[in-house]
C-alpha cells in the first residue's frame, strides 16, 4: 500500500470532516508534524475489501475511545443521576444503532470503501457504519492526542439521543417500559421470540428477536446479542401499542 493518499480521496475526507466541524486548518494545527490523512483513510476501508489494509484494528480502538467520549459527557451533563443511570444511557449511546444513525447524520456511507456484497447487504450495513464510525474515532485521536477533536461533533449527537432517552419510560430501557404498559393495562407480559440467525445473520454475526402479545407480532429487531435485538424488538412494539391506544 502506498504510504501517501490519493488527491481526490483526500478531498473526499477533508469533506467529510468538515461536515463534523473538524476544519483541515484545525486539524492539521492539532499535529503540526503532519496529519495522517492516510490513517483516516484506512479507517474507512471495510475488511471485505481488503484483507490487509482495512480498519479492524481501528475499530477495535475506536470502541474505547468512544466509550470514553461519551462516558465524559455524561459525567458532565448528567453527573447529578445515579451511576446505574449513566450507565443504562451509555448503554444505549454506544450501541450499533445510535452509532449508525449518527454516521448517517454526516453521511458516512458515501466515505466508507466496500466490496459490492458487503454494499448490497442492507442487514449489515448497521454494523457496518457503526464500525466505521468507531474507527474514525480511533483515527482523529490517534492523529490528534485529544478527546476534544471527537467530542466537537459527537458531544451534540448523544445531546440529542439523551434527551430522547430520558423521556422514555424507565430510561429506554423499552423491555421494562414495555413490560409496564402491558401489565398495567392487560395484566400479562409480551413474549419474545429468537427466530434463530439464517446464514447471512450468522456472517454479520446478528441476532433476530420478535416481540409476541395477544397472538401478534408488534416488533422485530436484530442486534449483536440476543439482549440487543429484544430492546429493539421492544422499542418498536412499545411505539405501536402507545400509538394504538391513544387512537
């Protein structure tokens, strides 16, 4: 692998952080020895187009330095609630989902160098852009030695999803609150369904759980962990049966 960036790929990524408020100037006086455009790069690469050169290992950094990032704001922002309450949002600030919708925001798709198969596979693509995202992480601070080159465009984001979070019932904890709204109006509990990884869930590593009450079906919802695809099975069968009875 060549050790310098492609012009037109490097415009494409100062692009991108711009989107994110991270300015090349800005960046670049953050490591006045040479930004690592190529490391930001490589942190966009999915393994199945290379092998060799991808953002694995990026990844796998990002994942803590997210954890951080977002452990700080709520130190911050919410120090005065209880530990297990930071912890239940961090929970929810860190997962797949919000992470992919945050990549969404600044439309990291259009940066991320994919194979075809793994492009065309909408089931992964989640997990996809979350990774991606984590990477990227992991390469500004790497790059940059500071927190505060995240934290400028992530900050605003778990802002955003906090205070979403916070008007939900028993903290978007949805398994809770929605074993809450059908114990108190129909005495019973829902019941959750693993309907097992097919081939392509068993790749991408994907859980796929349903939500069951009264002989239907009110959400489906896929995750990592069996414990993630029901909170997201849960989140969608609680929307629909507040929707429901409020008609």
């Amino acid at each position: 692998m060549s050790s310098t960036i492609d012009p037109r790929r490097q415009r494409q990524l100062v692009s991108l952080l711009a989107k994110m408020g991270l300015e090349q100037e800005y960046l670049e006086q953050a490591n006045p020895s040479g930004f690592d455009w190529l490391l930001i790069d490589r942190s966009l690469v999915h393994p199945s187009f290379s092998t060799t050169y991808n953002n694995d290992q990026l990844e796998f950094v990002g994942d803590s330095v997210l954890r951080l990032s977002v452990s700080l704001f709520l130190q911050e922002r919410y120090g005065d609630r209880s530990v297990g309450d930071l912890a239940a949002l961090r929970s929810h600030l860190v997962s797949d989902k919000t992470l992919a919708e945050i990549a969404s925001v600044y439309e990291l798709q259009k940066y991320v160098v994919v194979s075809n198969a793994a492009r065309n596979d909408t089931q992964a693509l989640r997990s996809l852009l979350a990774d991606a995202l984590e990477a990227l992480m992991a390469a500004l601070y790497i790059n940059t030695q500071d927190l505060a080159f995240i934290r400028k465009w992530l900050d605003p984001q778990m802002q955003r999803f906090s205070e979403t979070l916070l008007a939900i019932p028993a903290l978007g904890n949805y398994k809770v609150a929605l074993q809450e709204l059908t114990q108190g109006l129909w005495k019973r509990l829902p019941e959750y369904r693993n309907i097992g990884r097919n081939i392509e869930a068993a790749e991408n590593n994907l859980f796929y759980v349903e939500v069951w009450f009264d002989d239907r079906c009110w959400g489906k919802g896929e995750g990592k962990s069996i414990k993630a695809a029901q909170q997201e099975a849960a989140a969608i069968a609680l929307h629909e049966m507040q929707r429901q009875n409020q008609a």
